[in-house]
C-alpha cells in the first residue's frame, strides 16, 4: 500500500476503484510529468452521495462532505493511470464547481473539504492551487464536481 | 491534407479557419509540447449554430451539435498555432460549459458531442480527461463553450 | 522593479501583495516551467471592488475594473513564487468567471479588463488563451473571479 493511501486509511478515508473509461473519455490523463483528471461527482459505491443545489436543499456541511468524495475520487482516476500514488510530487491545481443558488457565497468552505483531503493525503505536496466556483447545475445534479492537475515522477 | 482532416472529411466535417485574432487575446497558444485553447463558440460562418439555454428552448440533441461544433473549432484553434494537425500526440483535456436551467442535468450526453468529435479525430489520441458543468450563460448567448488543451510533437 | 512592474505603473497600477498562503491551498504553485494561481477576487486593500452579480447590480464597465483587479491580484500570486515578474515567458491561459443572471451575455467584454491588464504588463507576451464564462455566484459574491496559467523562465 503506498503511504498516501496509507494516511488515508489512518484519517478513515479509502480510496475506490476509478470508474470504469468509457468510450468517449476516460478518468484521467497522463501526459509528461502531468497527469489530468476527469471532472469527478461524488460517487461512492456507485452512488451520488448527494442531490441538489448548495442554498436549496444541500447544507455546506453535506457539500463538504461531497467535496471530499470528490477528492477520493480523484486520487483514484490519479492512481489509475500511474499505479502507485507515491509517484504523485505534488498537487498543482484544483477546480471546484459547486452547484449553488445565486444566494450562496460560501464555495471555499466547501471546496476545503477537497483541499483538506489533499492535504491529508500528500502532506506538503498536496498544498496546490485552487479556483472554487458556483455553478446553476452539475451532471446527474450532483452538488459538487472536482478535477484536478498532478505532477508526478 | 492531414490524417486527422481526412478522417474528419470521412464523417462529413471539415476543419474551419480559426478565428481571427483579437487585440486582447488568442484563439490558441503553444508552450512546450502543449497547446491551450481558448474557450470556443459553436459558430459556424460566424454564426451561431443556436443560442438560449439547453432545458429552455435549446434540446439536449442541438446542444449536443453545438458542442460537436465547438470541438471543431478548437482543432480549428490548434492547427492555427501547430500548422499540421497530425502533430497532435494526445487530446489531454476538454472542459465543456453547458448552458443550463438549474433542473438540466444531462451535460454529459451534451458534452459527447465534443468528445465524440475528437475520437473521429484523433482515435486512441483522442481519448481525454473531461470535465462537463453546467453554467447560466455563456457569451453571445450560446448553449455550449469548449476549451483544450492537447499535446503536440 | 521588474519591467513588468514599471510598465504597470507607467498605467497606474501597482502589484499588491499576494494574500498570505491560507492552510489548505495557496495563491499559487509552480511546476516546471509553469505557475497556475488560484482564482483570484477583485479584492483591493483586503475589501472587495464590488458585488454581486452583472445585470443585476453591477454594471459591465465595474465588473471590466474587478476583471482587472483580478488580474492584478494573479499577477502577484505569480509573483509570489517567481519572485522577479520579468520571468515569465507567456502568459498561456486565462480562465475568467463572470457572476450573471442568464440574460448577461457581455462576458467577454468583462474579461477584457483582465486581459487588457496581460497586454500591459507583458506586451506580446502576455497574449494569451482565454475562456469567459458566466456563472451564478462567486465566493464572497464577488461579481468576477481569475486563474491563470504563466509560462516561467
């Protein structure tokens, strides 16, 4: 097991499967030292944890808490194209889109539960950039979408 | 003619001119091995394929040839900076912005139409990471806006 | 002062101070030969130029000036870890959130005050990609929010 998934389990956190590519598109990219992921939703055992719109129906905390599968997720898409997460040199750049109502303001605390989860997992290489954005919507009306760009050995 | 043209022309779809250049910013730029677009329109003979929103007068199919449209004019955007499009060694992202009412949630099915787009393309090149969200509007009122970056010899 | 920093005076602007790295993430991170920022607020002095969203309180032509403000704030984040500003190469992609209702279609014209910034301070080589989208809500309600991705020596 590496060490990032190591700290992980510690915080009780696992990291899934990457779904499945489909024919289109797949959960990540790598190309160079970079790998790109997919947008991810937060999925867990193939459900979405959540429904809705931050400010109508999701509170924060709930959002944090998808922010955070988000983030797992990504890991995984991350693990799927280079294996051993150790590999991973540092966290560059999230994107956060949280489905929001106009009136919602509050995108970076539930963005931290991304960024906090990063943190947990990489430690000092997992402090990276990040844009935190409210969208009106989000596929399959997921109230967060997280993707990511890695350096990686 | 490229490969990546010929294999467009098969599926009935030829490669625009890009855009002309603006004072303020470029429809594409190279660094490294990489090339950034900016975020295209579906504009076909400077118009507009459609413009509202997909879940109030814009149907998840026209925003779907919309999307196909923008992807076009995204390789449009590449070929202006790389010349020859079999340089292309990989499509590494797509962001697709679908303009959506808040209770449209299919931005996937509409985002196909980019990523099937760069499959005809590019084939196993043209395998991406992707992110769709949805967002309340978009310049000039169009459904669907695509950005990319790809990787080039 | 680096001529970037000369040439932002001679226009009257000066390159604040990036906000102190908070806990979670920072206001950018360098890789290679790149630096990506976080997405910046039109935030001046520690106060925002405005909220709220456009075509609904804030007017294009102040939400062009929180574009700039933006844009002057990436600039710092990337010159809080190049440190000397005449480093960068290109300015290569410029992602700009505009708070709209679903009948503002004027982003681009709002995402001009960043990128005219660009032009200002690194001449041909702040030319850069660029995405413009609208969106329903911001952090703090900020009426714009900029990342940038920079090309470094």
């Amino acid at each position: 097991m590496s060490a990032v998934e190591s700290r992980l389990a510690e915080a009780g956190h696992t990291v899934p499967e990457a779904p499945a590519p489909v024919a289109v598109y797949v959960p990540a990219v790598r190309t160079g030292s970079y790998v790109y992921t997919s947008g991810q939703l937060p999925l867990s055992g193939g459900e979405l944890l959540a429904t809705g719109k931050v400010g109508d129906g999701v509170d924060p905390q709930l959002a944090y808490d998808c922010a955070r599968q988000c983030a797992l997720n990504a890991i995984a898409a991350v693990k799927s194209v280079v294996g051993d997460l150790d590999e991973v040199v540092r966290v560059v750049k999230a994107t956060v889109f949280v489905a929001s109502t106009p009136d919602f303001t509050g995108q970076p605390a539930v963005a931290n539960g991304a960024s906090e989860l990063f943190g947990t997992a990489f430690g000092d290489a997992g402090q990276h950039a990040r844009s935190a954005v409210g969208v009106p919507v989000l596929p399959l009306d997921a109230p967060v979408e997280v993707e990511l760009v890695v350096e990686v050995r």
